[in-house]
C-alpha cells in the first residue's frame, strides 16, 4: 500500500477551499490536468456520487465522490480505468487562524511494480506546484 500525505495553508476561509476543491475542473487543474464531470452528484452536481474523468481517450479514468460533508471533508476513489486499485483520496479542511489547513491523504495499491513509488512522487509534486494558483484564485475571500 502506498500513501501519499500533505498538508498546506491557504489564507482563505474553510468554506471558499472547500468549494475550490470540490469543483471537479478547479481541483483537476491544481495537478495540471483536465476533466470532464460524467455524473452529477445526488445533492449537487459535484457532490455526493458525482463522478469524474480524467485523461484523454484511453488513458483516462473515473473518480467518483464518496464522502461530501460541506465544508470539512471530500473523499473520492478511483472506480475506473487506472494502473492504480484500492485508491483513496481523502481532503479535510481545518479552521486555522490565518485560514484553512488542507490536510491531503491518497492511498493505494499498484497493479504495476515500482509505479507506485512514482505515482506518489509525481501527485505530491504536482499539488505543490498548484497549490499557489489556488492562493491567487482564493485571494480576499
């Protein structure tokens, strides 16, 4: 099992990280990536069930959204497609005094050796190097 963890600071409310975050084309974007909502969620369209592709054409996969509890906490799993099994993404969105806390866990299993120690480092790396177009975007909310 691998386990990527992180935790970063945004100077901006619980609730506008949240809503950041839970915006399936915002929060691809953060990784640099794109993607196109295929389900809408039963309570909002990218809530609860709601589900997510990735990638282009053959190379894409789903994440659906297991766990929506506005504004504390997102849980999505990959439900299709992907090299990766048992994945788990877990956000929770803590009141910090200057902001929020995102506190950012992915876990899983590699249906390929070695990819998953790869995998990790490249989705730590690419969350980090987003994370400042979130700051801009959450500027003064």
């Amino acid at each position: 099992m691998h386990r990527m963890a992180l935790e970063v600071d945004i100077n901006a409310s619980p609730e506008a990280v949240f809503n950041y975050f839970a915006d399936h084309e915002k929060f691809a974007g953060i990784f640099g990536g794109s993607c196109t909502r295929v389900k809408d969620g039963e309570d909002e369209p990218n809530g609860l069930g709601s589900t997510r592709r990735i990638g282009p054409g053959p190379l894409s996969f789903d994440e659906t959204i297991v766990v929506f509890d506005r504004p504390e906490t997102i849980h999505y799993a990959i439900t299709r497609g992907s090299p990766l099994k048992n994945h788990l993404g877990r956000i929770r969105f803590l009141k910090t005094d200057r902001g929020t806390r995102v506190d950012y866990v992915i876990t899983f299993e590699s249906k390929v050796p070695l990819l998953g120690g790869l995998v990790s480092r490249l989705l730590k790396t690419a969350f980090l190097r987003g994370i400042p177009k979130v700051e801009r975007a959450l500027q003064g909310q």
